[in-house]
C-alpha cells in the first residue's frame, strides 16, 4: 500500500508555496549559474591544456638586442639543450584606430595559430586576427584597416595560442585586449613592413621537457645565464612565468575554485535555512506527529515524510538548474571569458565532475543537514509532540528583562530572542549578499579611482626608453637613466621593479637626493615597506643583487619603482658618468629616429589595468549586482517569513486582543527591520574588511599594484540597495500578518 | 438593550457539503448579565461567540452593542471594537509562549486606556510568585487564570469564555469559575461562556441553550447556585 502521508504533500506545498517557489528558484540559480560555469569552465580548461601539444606551445622566449648570426644560435641550442624557433615581430600603430597591433610572421613549428574563422593568410596583406582584439575594433573576416600607412585585409580570426591573455608586456599588471592586439601575416607580409619595431624574437622548445614549474625555473636560470654569456639580452621570459600563455589558465582554475566555495557557503546556508523551516513545519504540526507516532508510525517514517519536500524541491531544482546550466548559462559564462581571453575553440559535453561538484555534493549536503536535524527533533515521545512542547531535557526559563522597559519594547526582545537562531542565519545571508553586491559595485569607482590616481601622478606625459642614448631639441625633455630588476621578498613572487636615476634639479621628479633611494607608494603599500627599511633587489638576467636604504616615497601610486639620484645610478649599476637611456617628456619627441626608442610609457600603458578590467568585468558585475539583491531578498524573505509562520497562532491572538495590523508589525516585522538594518550597517565594514583582504590576498600574485580602496558611495549604495530590497521583504510581510486569520488562534483547540 | 443578535445565519461548506452552523439566531444579553450557551457539539455555540466576538462574521443578521452594529465596521473598527469592548478566554487559553506571565498580561494591558494594575491583578489571581515564568512552566490552571488575567485587565465590557474549564479538572474548574464569577460580581462585566457542561448553567443569570443551529431555550435563571454549590 502506498504511503497515506504522501497525500498531505500536495497541500503541504500548496500551503507554503511561496517558500518552495523561492526555494526551488535560488537552487535553479545557484546550480544553473554554478553548472554553467562549470561546464564552460571545464570545457575551456580542457581545449587549454590540449592546446600546449596540439599547437606546440614554446617552453619559453628571449629577445636579442641585436640579430645574432647562425653560429650564435646553433651555439645557444647546443649549449643550452634547446631548439631556437625565429618568432620575429614587429610593434606597427594602428592608424585607423588607436592601439599597438604586434604582427608576426607564419607560425608552422611553434605556437601554431587556432582558428576560428575564416583562413589562414595567403596574400601580402592578408591579416589573421586576435578573436578579442578584432572583436574591440568591429573587424570581422573581409574587413579592412590601416597599419602604419598600409592597408590590411582580415582573413581570418584566430586565436593565438602563446597570447591567450594580451599582454604586451609581461610586467605589465593586466592584459589589454584593445589597446594591444596581436596578428599574422605570411612571411612575405612580415618582410613587407619596415624594420623600425622589428624584435629579434626566438622561442624555444627544450630538449628534454622540464618536469614541473621548479624544475622549469631551474632549466631556465640555467639557460639564461648560457644565452647571456653568448648574445645580448633584451627578454628572457620563460613559459612557467609567462602571464600571456598562463593567466588565463590560471584564472580558469582559481575561477572553479572560488566559485565551487561559494556555492557550497551558499548551501550551507540554504541547508540550514530549510532546517529552520522544517523545525518550524515540525513545530506547527507536532499534534499531527504526535498523534501519528503515538497511532504507529515509525520515527524513520516521520522523518522520511517530513524529508520528501525539501529533497523533491531540491530535486527539482537541480533538474531545472541543469538543464538551464547546459542551454543557457554555460554560454553566457563561456562569453564572460571568451570576452577577457583569447581561448581556443573548445567543446562543450556532459561533465561527470560538474554533476557531482554541482549537483550530487549539493544534495547530499542538504539531505545530511536536514537528516541530523529531523532525526534529532524526532526523537521526542509521541507524547511531547502531542503537548506541543518539544523542548528536550529542563523547560525553558524565560530570562528577566527589566520591567521598566516599555511592553512593546519587552515583546519586540522576546520576539528576537525566540527567533535567534534564525536572525543568526539572516546576518549570515545579509553577508553573503552584501558580499557579492559589494564586489558588483566597488569596482567601478575603484578603477575610476586608481585610473585618475595614475594620470594624476604621471612623472610626465611620456617616458622614452631608449636603445642606447640619443639627443633630442624638444624642450621638455629631462634626462634620466632607468634599469629593470627583481624584487627577492622571500613570501612572494618576484616581480619586475623599475628603478630610476634622476637628475639633481628635475622638473619632473621631485625628491631628496639624501643617499637612500625614494620608492613609489605602490612599492610601499604592495609590501607593507617604511623608512629605514632595506629592500634587496636582484637583477633581471643575472645574480647580482643590490641593497637599498629607503629613505623617502614618491607618489607613483601603480608601478613598483625605485628612485635614486642619477649618478648614484651610474655608480651602482656601473655606468659611465653621464649616462642615460630615457627621457621625461611633456612633448612627442619626434627628433629621435625610431629605431633607437625601445619603448614609450604614456597614459595608455599606465592605465591599461583599470581599462581592461572594466571591459572585462563590467558584464559579469552587473550579474553580481543582481545576485547580491536576489540573494538578499531570497534569505531575508525566508526567514522573516518563517518568523511570522511560527507566531502565527500567537499574532492571530494579538489580533483578536485588539491590536491592530500597524501594531503587530511594530512588533512582528519591525523586530525582523531592526535586526536587519543593524545587521546591514555594522556588517558593512566588516565585508569591507574581508573583501580587501581577499583583495589584497589575490593581487599580490600579479605585478605591479592595484590599490583596494572603497568609496564612501560604494557603501552607501549597498546599504540603500539592502534597505531597498528589505522594504520590499518588509512590503511582502506586512501584507503576510495582514492576512492570518482571526481564526488562527483558535487552531490548537481543535 | 447591551448585547442583540438578531437573526444570525453562519454556513460553512459549498453545494451539497454546506452545513448550516446558526439558522437564524436572535438573542438580547442585558449589561452585567451572566449568560451561559450551552448545547452538545456541533450546535453552533462557538460559532456564535466567535461572531460576537468579531473573529467570524455572519452570513446575515447582525450584533449591535449598545447599538453599534458590528456589521457595519470596517476591518480597523471592529479591531477598535474588541480592543474596546472585548475580553477573551479560549478552552486552550492561547497564551502567548515567548512572554512571561507578567508580560502576557501587560500584553492585554496596554490596550487599555484605563488598565487594571498588573501586580494586584496577579496577586488576586495567584500568579504574583509565577509572574516571571513562561506559560509552559504553569500547570493548565494557572495558565488559565493567566488567560483570565489578560482578558481582564483592560477592564472590558463583555467577557467572551469559550469553554474555559473544558481542558482543566473538576477542581481546577471550579476554582476557574470562582474567579470569573467574582469578576462578573466586582467589575459588573458581562459574561458570555459557551460550556457543554449542563451544570454551569447553574450559576448564569441567563440560559441559552442550542442545538442543530437554534436556539431551543432561553430564559433568566431565577434560581443561581454559586459555584461551590456546582455539582458535575
């Protein structure tokens, strides 16, 4: 015979249905957008790393100042157990709009190209084109645009496998997929452009492959040193450390990461959610348990009756979340990340991993919570639960408020108390909401911010590095002497430092020239540094290091910078009295030939982070924004709601005492308004607080600095957004005590 | 006339599953009076307290009180009506669990614009030691009596009891009677019990007693016991 019980499902969730829809939506949400994810993720990680055999990804590449001749690099490949593959390219501006296109020649051995559309180049001024870069600039397969006074036609869209993330440089802090791109041409193409930018660039393949990224660094210090004793070295940038092939590998993965921690927090929460909801089912119903143990029904029966709803709803979630993850959201994720990186093609198929971490941990999460605590509440006599008094062990002694407090104000507190487990529960949803709306709003003023910040404080309007010295007549230009090396800090990854020798009077850095060094503030924040402290820095291609005293900071608040007087430079790094390789300039020095500037530091390479990330990001906040309210309406409505179902018998009363609805809610929701106002304003600073600190957790892997600063506004906003969304919870609820019915009190005399 | 019922009509149900609760109820209770409603279940004594009561409505017919028409208030009026005019005891007593005794009284209290003064209420109840407990630390009399304690405080008009010994024992009910008798004897408040129990009718000044939805007898009690002389 079928179970009765299963009868009274039906009206069960016609009776709470409100709370099943929301329940059954947040899981259709939570999955959908979390198997979306998931699978895209993994279908991306996949087509990644086959990408590095498939398309034969270099272990590595170096630059050389100067071309060096074939004996020199037969020399290079047997001395240091590789295979020098020419990757020449050339640095063109683009003149139909502004960005610097990176153009190589035909890659048949290495870092082969993956197309997407269209074909390969055939003709002269056949262009195959970065998908994202192409994308920036609306050209399409047919498309033409100039390049340095020529005319290229696009032939295909393809991704390049060794700039799956653009970075022009790999100091630079963040990609730039608009203000950079890359391209390839067929070798007569390549020819056809001057020589004025062109790189003598090689990759390499090892003989023998490195086991491992320790292995990789110890291979390539190997190398660099044999290479640096044969040829002069202008980049040295092995694969392991290469943030263009590796970035978006690593993102893919910490990505999976993070977001599979959230939706476990998520149903963490979720779970206990459902616990208070069917304690408080439970506690509603006790005279029906009571009399259906007390007639023989097994406690495991009880249990797997009061079981069924919550495990068919989130039954029913994760069905729907799927179906919704595999058509609608693992598009719109991959396009989250087809938007920021230039991937290759990948496919998409049923993943027996995002089943489990998606669905299968997701369930078995909430039966075993809902489980523990059924069986527990269960395990009363028949005869408490037909007393309704399902306290285990002592009665309850009601604690003493202070008499001279108001009623109303002694009920409100009663009301709190009583409900304090679910108040706990909505101060843990109002952090997670406000956590993922935070996130959806600082970053914007936070990159206007760190944008306006580094215009602000730009040492000039151009630097020009030079090959080797050249004059120049433009009047703003300041002579000054710059070198690379590396941070040693043994915590963390070491990153390129720019140090500067300055003159004694310059216009355009202002700073004691006492015999320490001055360093940036970025320098200062990333690293917690202060006066008097000694930094060790070591050089980029060599071991030598080099001991600073800091003795002062300069405002410069996104490079990692040294600043030092411009003869105590030449003396250091033992140059010649006099020398320089840049200038400082407010003007475009024109008198230079070409060929002599290695590079020009303006607004556009500075600023790259703050654009890039809010071109990249600005899609997927705007998900986080909604989420965040979504989330914060969803936990608050529940449990609010929950507070008003366990006193509904006890507000029904209220009721017929003669209170009317305003006061009941004075007492019933406003109780429920406090808590949640309270909550949102002092939890605010303490999601800040966290934020950062997972902030300044994950941009201490990158290099350069991205200050974590907050807005005023950012918190304002959120805390509106949250008093907003309460008052539509508060809206829902005062309509909610509106209509208990009188007759709800006389319930438990039946 | 304090209390009228003039044809009182309450259904429940649709089609062929409509019962008929209260066929056409007419009753006048004078101010001060002491009336029982009895009848066995089903007869529609409940029902017709929760209408005078303002928890149910009529169908048709209508309650005045001292010639305000119940019918005619709106949902904030008629609140204003029981807050103003009506005290409540149910069989189940409905306190409220997270408030103390002390506070379930002060609960019914600061309706009032002219509260009875809670530490004498609790004193005469025989809470006063018991103030600082929950409901469920109280046996089921004491829990009453904290019924009575709320519904009385604000001093109302007419007391509403809805079989207020049915779930208590013989002794516990009797002292239960005592005291609402006292209170109808010393504040002069009117009293509608709906009971079962044939020997209360004993002790109300007047007898109404239902059944199948109809008034089968009303008539003045000219021959009061009190409660000690209650036999059941």
């Amino acid at each position: 015979m079928r179970d009765p019980l299963n009868k009274r499902l039906g009206r069960q969730l016609r009776e709470e249905l409100g709370k099943y829809v929301i329940i059954f939506l947040f899981f259709v949400m939570m999955i959908g957008a979390v198997s979306g994810f998931i699978i895209s993720d993994t279908g991306m990680i996949n087509a990644y790393n086959e990408s590095f055999e498939k398309y034969n990804i270099e272990d590595g590449n170096l630059e050389f100042t100067l071309d060096p001749d074939k004996d020199t690099i037969e020399d290079i490949e047997k001395d240091g157990g590789i295979k020098l593959y020419e990757n020449f390219y050339k640095d063109e501006e683009t003149d139909s709009f502004d960005s610097t296109l990176r153009i190589y020649g035909e890659r048949d051995e290495i870092d082969r190209l993956c197309l997407w559309e269209g074909e390969f180049p055939s003709a002269d001024d056949d262009i195959a084109l970065d998908r994202l870069y192409a994308q920036n600039h609306d050209l399409k397969v047919g498309s033409s645009f100039e390049v340095s006074g020529r005319t290229l036609n696009v032939c295909g869209i393809v991704a390049f496998t060794d700039y799956s993330a653009l970075y022009e440089s790999p100091s630079d802090l963040m990609f730039d997929n608009d203000m950079f791109g890359v391209g390839a041409v067929t070798d007569a193409g390549f020819d056809s452009f001057n020589d004025d930018h062109l790189h003598y660039n090689y990759s390499w393949l090892y003989d023998k492959s490195p086991d491992g990224d320790v292995q990789a660094q110890e291979m390539s210090e190997e190398l660099m040193k044999t290479v640096a004793e044969k040829a002069m070295l202008q980049n040295f940038i092995p694969a392991y450390s290469n943030q263009a092939i590796h970035f978006a590998g690593n993102d893919l993965h910490n990505d999976r990461t993070s977001i599979l921690v959230f939706l476990y927090i998520t149903m963490v929460i979720l779970a206990f959610i459902f616990v208070v909801t069917t304690e408080s089912t439970i506690a509603k119903e006790a005279a029906v348990i009571g009399t259906l143990r007390a007639s023989g029904y097994t406690r495991g029966e009880i249990v797997r009756h009061y079981m069924k709803l919550p495990m068919y709803t989130l039954t029913a979630g994760a069905i729907v979340g799927n179906i919704v993850g595999y058509t609608l959201m693992e598009k719109y994720m991959a396009a989250a990340y087809l938007g920021s990186y230039s991937l290759t093609t990948y496919s998409v198929s049923f993943s027996a991993d995002a089943f489990v971490l998606t669905t299968l941990i997701p369930f078995v999460i909430m039966f075993v919570i809902n489980l523990a605590a059924l069986t527990r509440k269960l395990t009363l006599s028949p005869l408490k639960f037909l007393r309704r008094d399902l306290t285990r062990g002592q009665k309850k002694k009601a604690f003493r408020l202070n008499t001279k407090i108001g009623i109303m104000t002694r009920f409100r507190l009663r009301i709190f108390f009583q409900n304090i487990s679910g108040y706990i529960v909505i101060i843990f949803g109002i952090i997670l909401g406000y956590s993922i709306l935070f996130f959806g709003l600082m970053f914007e003023p936070m990159l206007d911010n760190f944008k306006e910040e580094t215009v602000n404080n730009m040492i000039a309007d151009s630097i020009y590095v030079l090959r080797m010295p050249a004059e120049t007549d433009a009047a703003s230009a300041e002579k000054a002497a710059m070198t690379s090396l590396k941070t040693t800090f043994e915590k963390y990854k070491a990153e390129d430092v720019s140090v500067y020798g300055i003159s004694e009077n310059s216009r355009y850095v202002k700073i004691d020239h006492n015999g320490g060094v001055t360093i940036s503030t970025a320098f200062m924040n990333k690293y917690g540094l202060k006066k008097g402290d000694s930094i060790t820095l070591t050089e980029k291609y060599g071991d030598k290091d080099y001991e600073f005293e800091i003795t002062g900071f300069y405002d410069y608040p996104s490079t990692i910078a040294v600043f030092m007087d411009i003869d105590d430079f030449c003396e250091t790094f033992d140059m010649d009295e006099g020398y320089f390789n840049i200038y400082f300039a407010d003007e475009k020095i024109e008198d230079i030939d070409e060929k002599l500037i290695m590079s020009k530091i303006t607004e556009d390479n500075l600023t790259k982070t703050s654009r890039q990330m809010t071109r990249s990001m600005s899609g997927i906040m705007t998900v986080f924004k909604w989420f965040g309210v979504v989330m914060f309406v969803m936990v608050i409505y529940l449990l609010a709601k929950l507070i008003i179902d366990k006193n509904a018998q006890s507000i029904s009363m209220t009721k017929i005492l003669g209170y009317s609805n305003r006061e009941i809610n004075g007492l019933y929701v406003h109780t429920t308004t406090i808590v949640a106002l309270l909550s949102m304003l002092v939890t605010l600073p303490l999601v800040d607080f966290l934020i950062g600190a997972i902030f300044k957790m994950v941009f201490m892997s990158y290099s350069g600095y991205f200050a974590y600063e907050t807005d005023l506004t950012v918190m304002v906003k959120c805390f509106i957004t949250g008093v907003i969304s309460y008052s539509l919870v508060a809206f829902v609820l005062n309509r909610g005590v509106k209509k208990i019915p009188l007759a709800e009190a006389l319930k438990n005399a039946e | 006339m304090f209390l009228e019922l003039s044809q009182i009509k309450r259904a429940f149900g649709e089609g062929e599953s409509r019962v008929e609760v209260l066929k056409g109820i007419d009753l006048q209770i004078e101010k001060g009076e002491f009336c029982v409603l009895l009848g066995p279940s089903g007869s529609g004594k409940s029902t017709l307290l929760n209408i005078i009561g303002g928890i149910d409505t009529a169908d048709s017919g209508y309650i005045s009180i001292n010639g305000e028409k119940t019918a005619d208030m709106n949902e904030k009026a008629l609140t204003k009506y029981r807050r103003k005019h009506l005290g409540y005891i149910f069989q189940m007593y409905n306190l409220i669990p997270n408030l103390n005794i002390k506070e379930n009284v002060e609960v019914g209290a600061y309706l009032s614009d002219s509260p009875l003064e809670v530490d004498e209420l609790l004193k005469t109840l025989g809470l006063y030691e018991h103030r600082h407990k929950l409901p469920n630390q109280l046996s089921g009399g004491q829990q009453q009596r904290t019924a009575i304690g709320r519904a009385l405080v604000k001093n109302p008009d007419i007391l509403l009891c809805d079989e207020p010994t049915g779930a208590l024992d013989y002794k516990t009910s009797k002292e239960i009677l005592a005291l609402i008798d006292d209170v109808h004897n010393k504040y002069g408040t009117t009293v509608v019990m709906v009971t079962h129990n044939d020997a209360i009718k004993n002790m109300a000044d007047r007898v109404v007693s239902l059944r199948d939805g109809m008034i089968r007898k009303n008539y003045l009690n000219e021959t009061k016991l009190t409660v000690d002389e209650l036999e059941w």
